[in-house]
C-alpha cells in the first residue's frame, strides 16, 4: 500500500505489530520486538538484499533550480553522490562512458529522468561488463573514483548503493525510477 503521492512504503502489518508490543511487558515485550523487526524486515520490495542496500529517498536540494556554467564544476551538493541540485542541461549522454561525469552534468542527466549508475573505476572487468549491459535508452553507466561504494545508481532524489554488482536489483532499480524526473 502506498501513502498519498506515491512516494513512501507503508507496512500495516508492521505498524500493527508496533502497536501491539507497545501493550506488552517483560518476557512478551522481547518476543513482540523480535515479531516487529522479523516484520519490518520482510516489509516492502525496497529492503537490501546482500549486494546492495535498501532504495533510499534522499532530500531534494533546494538548490535544484539552479543552472551552472560549464566551467563551474565546484558545487556543494547535499547528497554524495548527488541526487539533486545545481546543474548543467544536460547533453544528451547515453550509454556507457569512459571517463567520470561532472556533478552538474550528473544531475542534469537525473533531472531528465534517467538513471546514472556509476562504479569504482578499478572494478573487476567482468562486473565492468555486467553493468554495461544495463546501458541503453535513459540509462548512463560511468566510472566515478568517488563513490561511497563500488556501484551507486541515483535517479532523481533516489539513489541505491551496492558493494558488489547485483543485475537484478540495478535492474529493479532502473525500472521502478527511469522516466520520473522533476518535469514527468
């Protein structure tokens, strides 16, 4: 079930359950909090699943209608990488890409719609491969030496980080965000 808007998960089963512990006391109190996190655990399609962590929804920047020049690349984000934010109109990147991507234009290309999802330049050249793959109309794949794990998929204000390469949850990813930028 979805809240109004659309943009946040609720799990009735766990808010019940949360309810319910609070009635409890001593011995019933540890068994109803095993029950809860048991239920917030298996709540929802947006959880991590080994290879990458959970789907999380990052603040929008409030800095987000501003356009920067090609030549300033030395902007504050609030997000790493960014999400939202100052940037650049994007050209029309697609595909794979050889060489990181200015931040500006990073942003210009979420702000599009599409997914950016950018990997540790030294990842094994088979996992390089696996994400190439995923390239294609509204999808950029592109090294980044500053990523905070070794793949990072950002759509705009969504981002889904993993320490190894997962096709499946990059590709659950790419579907659920391709295509709702700010404008769509």
């Amino acid at each position: 079930m979805y809240a109004p808007g659309g943009s946040e998960r609720i799990c009735d089963d766990a808010q019940m359950a949360t309810s319910l512990a609070r009635r409890f006391r001593g011995r019933r109190l540890a068994v109803a909090t095993a029950v809860v996190a048991l239920l917030l655990s298996s709540c929802g399609g947006d959880g991590g699943d080994g290879a990458c962590g959970p789907v999380t929804r990052e603040a929008l920047d409030p800095a987000y209608v501003v356009h920067v020049l090609g030549t300033d690349t030395d902007v504050d984000y609030t997000s790493d990488p960014p999400t939202s934010g100052p940037h650049q109109l994007a050209p029309p990147i697609q595909g794979v890409v050889d060489e990181p991507i200015p931040r500006p234009v990073q942003v210009g290309i979420l702000e599009r719609g599409d997914v950016l999802v950018q990997h540790d330049p030294d990842l094994d050249e088979v996992d390089v491969a696996r994400l190439d793959e995923l390239a294609g109309d509204g999808v950029v794949i592109a090294p980044n030496p500053e990523l905070p794990s070794p793949v990072v998929a950002t759509a705009w204000v969504y981002k889904r980080a993993c320490d190894t390469v997962d096709p499946a949850a990059l590709e659950d990813f790419i579907a659920e965000r391709q295509g709702k930028g700010p404008d769509q």
